[in-house]
C-alpha cells in the first residue's frame, strides 16, 4: 500500500520523461487559495512521486481492452489545480470540488473541497454531459486502478 503512483509511473511513463517533481511549499500554497485541504494520500504520494505524464499506452490498453474506465491524460501541477478549478467554475464545475488531473478528452478528475485532508473519492466531470461521477473511493484506489490495467 502507499506505492501504487510509483507503480503506475513505472508501467504509464516513458523514463525519458520522469514525473514532475512537487514541492511542499507549492501544495500548500494551491490549499491556501482554494481554502481547501488536498488528500492526505494524494499529498504524501505526489510528494514523494511527482507528476507522472502517462504515454499513449495507458489509453490504448483501455481501448483495446474495452475497459470502462476514463484515461489519464495528465495531473495538473500545484498553481494549474487553482486555476483549472476557479475557471471550470463558469463551465459547470460544482464548487466543491477541486479539479487534479484530466482524460485525454479534456474532462476533469476531482477530488471534493469538502474533504479537509481527509480522503476524498475521485470524481470524474464529463465537460460535454456537465456530469459528475464518482470513480473511485480514494485517490490511492482511483490510481492503483489504473496502475493495474493490462497492458497491450
């Protein structure tokens, strides 16, 4: 437990592009803007990992596997994540939640502002629908999930 972003850089990402690395300073700093605390187990998992880019083998193993499951295109970096959410605001992001990454279509995974570092479910907003779905119940098991896709 606690390894599954490792795991998934290792199996999603190209080592000629390691994962952005995160300060403590730059999270803490996106919380103060937001007034909001992000996940415990995402903090201390960025924190140690970084921002992994996944390659286009993460969505072509969830195509040709057929899997319902939304891609990851890319993690917002610290200053994106309030910027990101503050503007989907006029868009149909509900307000308490706090956007951290998004699929290759340009949809959102969130995580809820209500959450104060606590663990919060990921919440997938589809853009075009205004939609808002829970995927997964942590953001530990949201990516270990997708750590463990087969691959093609």
């Amino acid at each position: 437990m606690g390894m599954s972003l490792e795991r998934f850089a290792d199996r999603w990402t190209s080592p000629s592009y390691p994962p952005t690395p995160v300060d403590e300073r730059a999270l803490a700093e996106t919380e103060a803007s937001l007034g909001a605390l992000l996940p415990a187990d995402y903090r201390s998992a960025v924190l140690r990992v970084g921002l992994p880019r996944p390659t286009i083998a993460l969505l072509d193993s969830i195509v040709e596997n057929d899997l319902s499951v939304a891609d990851l295109g890319d993690f917002l970096d610290p200053s994106s994540i309030v910027e990101v959410s503050r503007s989907w605001r006029g868009m149909g992001l509900p307000a308490d939640l706090i956007a951290f990454a998004n699929d290759s279509l340009g949809n959102l995974f969130c995580f809820s502002a209500r959450s104060q570092g606590d663990t919060s479910g990921v919440f997938y907003f589809d853009r075009d629908e205004g939609s808002v779905e829970e995927v997964a119940p942590s953001f530990t098991a949201w990516i270990d999930e997708l750590a463990s896709l087969p691959a093609i």
